[in-house]
C-alpha cells in the first residue's frame, strides 16, 4: 500500500485528517505533518523526514497544500534525496481529493495513484447553480439542493 502524507501552511493537514477521519474512519500509513508558525524549514524536513520513515512504504504520496510554499518544496527536495523511496509530491489537496485517494489505494502503484489523486482533486470541485423552478413542479416535492 502507498503511504501518504498530507502537508501545509497552519493546521491544514491536521484539519483535512480530522475531516477524513469523521467521514471514513481512521486510515491506516496516513499522516498529516502540519508547518506552523513555530516550525521552520529545517524542523518541517525533520518532521516530514520522520513521517515518512514512520510510515514504512517504499511508495509514498505527499498532498501538499501550495505549489512554490514550504511544505511542497521541502517535500520535493526529500523527493531527491531519499533515493531508497519512491515519493511523488502534489499540489492543491482538497478534501475530496484526500478522501478518494486514501480510501482507492489498494493494489494500485504511486504513479498511477498520483494520476487518480489529480482526477479526483478536480472532479471534487463543485459549483452551484440555481435553477428556475417551473411553475407546475410542487416545491414541497423537490429533495434537498
């Protein structure tokens, strides 16, 4: 099974598991490593470095919140330096894409997961619309938005 590791700005990562955790359960080789305030560069390498040895996968996944911030630069620079994991670093996780993702990887390799991971980050993004509701449709009948 793929470890992933989900990372970001303030509690990021520890609020997208605290939601994952209310709708699936808990999610066995998942971590959240958050870079607060009181972190800098060096301690959030220590603390993703230990994550993903305390997963104990030779396949990893990292979620991060931002391209360019500090939690996926030093998660890509790990990337690089680890040669003994095969770690593959994401941007712009969203909740969706976290619950998908942990929940699909069984059986399945860290590329074609980073692949599914991406798909299902964007199919997750929804927008509402209003719609007109015709004159003969009862509105008490209508379920829900």
């Amino acid at each position: 099974m793929v470890g992933i590791i989900v990372t970001g700005h303030g509690n990021f990562a520890s609020g997208i598991l605290s939601s994952l955790k209310l709708i699936a359960g808990e999610q066995e080789k998942l971590v959240g490593v958050d870079f607060t305030a009181d972190d800098s560069t060096e301690s959030l390498e220590i603390k993703l470095q230990e994550a993903i040895q305390g997963l104990e996968c030779d396949e990893v996944l990292v979620l991060s919140d931002l391209a360019g911030g500090s939690p996926f630069k030093v998660s890509v620079m790990l990337s690089q330096k680890l040669f003994n994991k095969n770690i593959r670093v994401i941007s712009g996780t969203n909740l969706g894409m976290t619950l998908e993702t942990s929940l699909c990887r069984d059986g399945i390799g860290v590329d074609d997961l980073l692949d599914f991971a991406i798909n299902s980050g964007i199919s997750s993004i929804k927008t509402f619309e209003l719609k007109d509701i015709e004159e003969d449709e009862d509105v008490e009948e209508l379920d829900g938005i």
